[in-house]
C-alpha cells in the first residue's frame, strides 16, 4: 500500500488555515500528543501499511466500484456517476476509518474503543473493528436515533458492543459525542475514542481524513479508466464531512475539478433548530474541542440541529471543511429533507439502489447541479446504503410515494 497520508495541512499544531486545534482539559492534551506521536509513527511503517491495505481488500472488499448511472444520467441530462461506498463491509464509509482508528488503539494496548453514533454506521463500523481486533467497544448514541435506527442499534449489539444512551437534549448525535467525551474523560488511559468524522481536537480531524482519503484515490484512478479523464464535478454529503473529505482530498489541486458539500437544509433553512447547515448558517467558534463553523444561539453557546438524516445532525463542521469554504476551493450548498428523500426514491426506482439518507442529500444536489450544467459529469459520493433508514423512511413518508 502506497503512503498516501501526506499532506501540507494541519500545522503541527492542528490548523488548517484559523480552524481546528485542540481546545481541551490540560489533563488530557498529554494523551493528545501520545495519540499524535503514534499515529505519526505507524503512519510511516511499511507493516501498518500493508495490514490496513490487506484488510480494505479482503474485509471490506475495496476498492469500491464506481457506477455509471445511466438512467439518472438521460434523465438529468449529464452523466452521473456513483462512487459505492454503500457496498463496503458494514454498508458505509466508515469502516475505512474505523479499522485505522482501531488498529492504532490496538498498536498502543488500549483495551477498549469507544465512539459517537448518529445514524449508527459508524457505531456499527466501530463494534465491526473492535470484534476483529478484540477490543471491548461502547458505543454512545442519542435515544431518539436508538427508536429510529434500531436495525444498526441490533447490529451493534450481535457484534458485541454495548449501545449507551444520551437522555439529554435533543437525544441526537451532539448529545451523543456530549456523552462520549465524558464517557472517554473517566480513562483515557485505557480508552481511545474513536472519533466518527473529520471533527474534535487535533490529531482526530487529520486521522479520519487520511484513513477516509482511500475514497477518492481510488475514485480518481477508476474515473480516469473509465473516460479518459477526470470528473468535472464530485458531490458529497456534509454533516462532519468525513465522506465529503475522503473523497475531496485526491482532487484538491485538480482545478479543473469543481467540488461541492452538501449539508442539510432540514425542514426549514431559515428557522433556528430546523436545519443542520453549519457551514451555510453558521459562524466560527469552539465546540468539542475543534475551532469551526458551527451554529451558535445568542449565548454562543451549540444550537439545537435538526435533519432527516442521523449522520447529518451536527451543529458543527470538520475544520479542514471550513478552511476549504473560507479560502473558495469547496462549494457549500444545502438540500432539504423533502428533496433527500424525494432522491432517496428517485436512486431506488430508476436505478435500483436504495442510498442512506445521508447520501441522498449528494444525490439530490447533483440533480440540481445537472440542470445548471448539463452535458457535464458529475461524481457522486454514495456514502452509505439504506437498509437502515428504510423502516422510518416507509412509516413517515411511504404513503406519499404508493406505499400503503
């Protein structure tokens, strides 16, 4: 496997550009820098490498292909193409960080992993890893996204993790990652939290990213042998933004490429507490330990978030994604929860496969994107797939599309 984990940004201390750092108990930036060093170091030997490389090839079945989705293509009048993340082992991106994350705990005789779960991918891929490698694995997850996602809480389960509460607030991802880091507080000696996007403090942004980065140097290679050329446009979905980055960074200095994340607009862009669009509606400040944009009340304190998606609602953004808006390289945008759902449907009937909701917020975008440049092509990131999201996508919206 090709060192492909080298990059200009963070600086040493963890910024990309004013955002990220570590803004943390004094107490814990000792562990901080241990987790740092290691990672530095494992990063650079030839048996890591290879190890991470021969479980993405024959555990989760990588690379992952990237279809032509020729039915969606004569519709929307350009050529749309869909890198399969949802075709992994565990059904999503994250198993490409978890393994990393896992191997590293592994290599610094941690004895447990633990970890935030939104719409519970991450918290399936985690408890996947920590069974291979033999790690106990406590997954924090908020109790209104325990009703909703109850077949990947189940999966979590059968692997052996245990699926822990957060009672308070919204019972979404933030409260999840609120427990998770008090969870993690009480031994970070023992513990590695495993941090489920590109957020949270200095080294955990840049982790994720270079363990997700596989995504788009593979895309890269793929699209090339497929057309000759490079996609003019790559999609993602953004609520932390680790798809969005695994798949960006391989066309960063492609500025032919053009590049769009796509948060979640919710039920109501305009309306505090009805959307997730941090970047989009947000300003910068702290939060779990990461200077970012995030979506702040008048007190500065974390606004209240909300999304169709569970992996979507987060009232911040990874660091590196608020450098990218700030300094114009990435496009931001936003879909509704009519509009992912409305893409969710449009994928599983034209082409059929059924997109985790999260993806579909990327599906829905290139929609729009197809008619403002027709004739071009467009590359999706499909995330993750939707067996999870289908019991909850029937029960509220299968009457508006024929099911009874």
């Amino acid at each position: 496997m090709q060192n492909t984990f080298q990059h200009h940004l963070p600086d040493e201390n963890g910024y990309f550009g004013e955002y990220g750092g570590a803004f943390i108990p004094p107490e814990l930036q000792g562990v901080m820098d241990e987790i740092t060093s290691e990672y530095k170091k494992i990063i650079q030997e030839k048996s890591f490498l290879e190890e991470l490389a021969a479980l993405y090839k024959h555990y989760v079945g990588r690379p992952s292909p990237i279809f032509h989705a020729k039915n969606l293509s004569r519709k929307y009048g350009s050529e749309i193409y869909l890198k399969r993340e949802d075709l992994n082992h565990t059904g999503a991106h994250k198993i490409n960080h978890c393994l990393g994350e896992a191997l590293l705990a592994k290599k610094m005789g941690k004895k447990k992993i633990i970890a935030e779960t939104g719409a519970g991918q991450h918290g399936v891929a985690l408890a996947t890893a920590a069974a291979l490698l033999g790690l106990e694995c406590d997954i924090y997850m908020g109790e209104v996204d325990i009703a909703k996602e109850h077949p990947n809480v189940v999966r979590m389960h059968i692997l052996g993790a245990k699926v822990i509460p957060a009672t308070h607030g919204r019972q979404t991802l933030k409260e999840a990652v609120d427990a998770a880091f008090e969870g993690y507080l009480k031994d970070p000696v023992n513990q590695l939290y495993a941090i489920g996007s590109v957020v949270g403090p200095h080294p955990f942004p840049m982790m994720v990213r270079d363990f997700q980065s596989v995504v788009g140097n593979e895309a890269k290679v793929q699209f090339r042998e497929m057309t000759g050329g490079l996609p003019a446009n790559v999609v993602a979905c953004v609520g932390g933004g680790s798809n969005a980055m695994g798949i960006f960074t391989a066309f960063l200095e492609d500025d032919d490429v053009s590049l769009y994340g796509v948060e979640p607009a919710g039920r109501s862009l305009e309306e505090d507490g009805e959307h997730a669009a941090s970047i989009t509606k947000g300003k910068p400040g702290v939060m779990h330990g990461f200077n970012s944009y995030m979506l702040m009340d008048d007190n500065g304190e974390p606004q209240e978030v909300y999304s169709v998606a569970s992996g979507l609602d987060y009232p911040a953004v990874g660091p590196q994604h608020s450098y990218l808006k700030d300094i114009g390289r990435v496009n931001y945008a936003s879909i509704s929860d009519k509009e992912s759902i409305d893409a969710f449907f449009e994928l599983s009937r034209l082409e059929g496969i059924i997109p985790a909701i999260e993806s579909a917020h990327a599906l829905a975008y290139s929609f729009k994107l197809a008619a403002e440049k027709p004739s071009s092509s467009i590359l999706v990131n499909l995330s993750g797939r939707g067996d999870k999201d289908i019991d909850f996508v029937v029960a509220e919206y299968g009457k508006d599309y024929g099911i009874s």
